[in-house]
C-alpha cells in the first residue's frame, strides 16, 4: 500500500504544462497556473502508443497484407470461375430420334457393305440382289454411307451430300434403276427431315452442322 501511495506521488510530480512547465495535478484538463487546456489523457497515451510502436506496426501491417492479399486473389478466382462458369458455352446437342436414326443407318450400313462384299466371294445366299446387280459396287456404296454417317455425326454438313450422292450413284448399278432410284430420294428425302427435328433448345441437327 506504502509503494502505491509513493508511486502515486511520483505521477503526480512528473506530470507538468506543456506550456509554462508547471506541476499539475494528474487527471486535470487545465493548467492551473497558465490556464492552458490540457490534452486529453487516453488520446496521449493513443498518440504515445502510436509513436512508440512504429516499427512494429510495419510487421503487422505485412503479416495482415498478405493474408488480405491472398484472400483477395482467391476472391479474385473465385469470381473468375464463376464468370467463366456465367458465359453461354455452345453444346451441340441432337434430337434423341435423331442420333437413334444416325447410329441405325451406321449398323445398317455397316452390314449391308459387308454382306454385298462376302456374297461375291462366299456361298451365302443373295438375298438382297437381284441377277445382274453389281454386289462389289453396293458393298463399297454402303461402306462409304457407312464412313459418311460418323462424319455426319461429328457434324460434317459436306458429308450428308455425299452421302446423298452415293445412294443415288449406286442406284444405277442395279437391275431396276428406276425403283431403286425412287427409294434412295425417298430415303434421303427422310433422312434430311430427321436431321430438321428441333432439340429441347429449338436448334435442328441440321442448323448445327458445319
């Protein structure tokens, strides 16, 4: 209790006017000698603690920045992710009926360029040809309609005219020239109204065909 009572004393004894150096009582707000007002005691001890921890606060306001920094540039890729997520991405997407058609003519196709092929070479019954009709040139016909239905399905739009002219070619290697010719317009005939038919987002297959 005696050594609070001296330190209390001894406060008192420091504290004097900024201006006339006259001893003041702790905790006054003018001079009683000058009359000057005094500053107030928590904003000097704020001003004093300010001038006193100059150095530290460059290593504060260093360890705080970076952070800062760094939260500010995932921010930054966070809203990049998100813008780029925002942008309208161009999927080509195809009528269901559409893509079961295509892969139907691919098998189709597929079968009939290997069954004209074997029946030139082989004993397997002619079923599908008539005497007279050219087996090798339908075999080779239905393998390039084969290989023209994957171009078309990678969204080759040069790929359905020769497809279409393919069909119409090898109507003039049969025997009935004119039924098959009338059959192969007919079928390109569907086969382009198939490609017209409108996905869920109102685009043909046709439209996005390059």
């Amino acid at each position: 209790m005696f050594l609070l009572v001296i330190n209390g004393l001894r406060r008192v004894e420091n504290m004097r006017c900024s201006k006339c150096e006259t001893e003041i009582a702790e905790g006054s707000l003018f001079c009683n000698h000058c009359g000057h007002q005094l500053s107030n005691p928590s904003e000097s001890n704020e001003t004093v603690n300010e001038k006193t921890e100059p150095a530290n606060s460059t290593n504060t306001n260093s360890n705080v920045t970076k952070p800062f920094m760094k939260e500010e540039t995932k921010s930054t890729g966070r809203s990049t992710v998100e813008t780029s997520i925002n942008v309208p991405i161009s999927i080509k997407i195809r009528h269901g009926f559409t893509t079961f058609f295509l892969w139907l003519i691919l098998i189709l196709n597929g079968l009939l360029g290997l069954y004209y092929l074997l029946t030139e070479s082989t004993d397997i019954p002619k079923y599908l040809l008539e005497d007279g009709d050219n087996a090798i040139i339908q075999g080779i016909c239905c393998l390039a309609s084969f290989v023209f239905t994957i171009m078309i399905m990678s969204w080759n739009k040069k790929a359905f005219y020769l497809s279409s002219f393919v069909n119409i070619a090898s109507s003039f290697f049969m025997k009935n020239i004119g039924g098959y010719l009338v059959l192969n317009l007919l079928s390109i005939a569907i086969f382009f109204g198939i490609l017209k038919l409108r996905n869920p987002f109102g685009k043909s297959t046709w439209d996005q065909l390059e």
